[in-house]
C-alpha cells in the first residue's frame, strides 16, 4: 500500500513538472511575441500576466509534491535541493530522474522489510 501511495506522488511530480515546463514555454512565447510587436495592446499584456502567475503556482503545486514525496520516502531536503525545485521549467528532468531512483530505491527496502515480516 505505501509503495502506491508514493508512485502516485511521484506520478504527480511527473504531472506538475510537465504542466509547469508548458506554461513556462508559454510564458516565454508570449513574452517574446509582446517584446518583437512592441506596440500590443493590454489584452496581451494580461494574458502575459496571467501565464506568469499560472506557472508560478504551478511551480508552486511542483515543489510541495516534491518535498511531501521526499518527507514520506523519508529522505531530508538540503537548502539547495529546495531552492533548486523553485527552476522546475530548467531542472524538472534531472530532479524527476534522481527522485524515481529514490522511490524504487524506498519501494525494494519496502519489499525487503516485507519479505522478512512475513517469513519471521
């Protein structure tokens, strides 16, 4: 049971770092449509804005997954760790890579421990 409790976080990691790494392309996009027409109107400058705000919450659900994944797995979070989780749209597949490592790394030990509770 604990095993599936932290694929599904994982799993949501997976979803909230995807969703982030496009609304930050997205951002960028608009960003630099806004930047080459350098006269828009305010409806772009608002949808700019709100593409800003939406990947900055999404970030926001990305880096709480992260760190209640890394709580349960029962691994402690460096500064650095934490502050790294805020560049998701950068770093999301290297941070992906090294948390999925851990959980099968935390779902064997889970295994292990359940093998030798039943045969003892």
């Amino acid at each position: 049971m604990k095993k599936k409790h932290a694929d599904r976080l994982l799993s949501g990691y997976l979803l909230s770092g995807i969703v982030s790494f496009s609304v930050f392309i997205i951002f960028v996009v608009l960003l630099s449509f806004a930047v080459i027409f350098e006269k828009t109107d305010m409806t772009l400058y608002f949808i700019v804005l709100l593409a800003g705000f939406l990947w900055i919450g999404v970030t926001s659900i990305s880096r709480h997954v992260f760190v209640m994944l890394k709580k349960y797995i029962g691994k402690e979070i460096s500064v650095l760790e934490f502050l790294s989780t805020q560049f998701a749209a950068l770093l999301f597949p290297f941070l992906y890579m090294k948390l999925r490592k851990e959980v099968r790394i935390y779902g064997e030990k889970e295994v292990k421990a359940g093998d030798t509770e039943d045969t003892g």
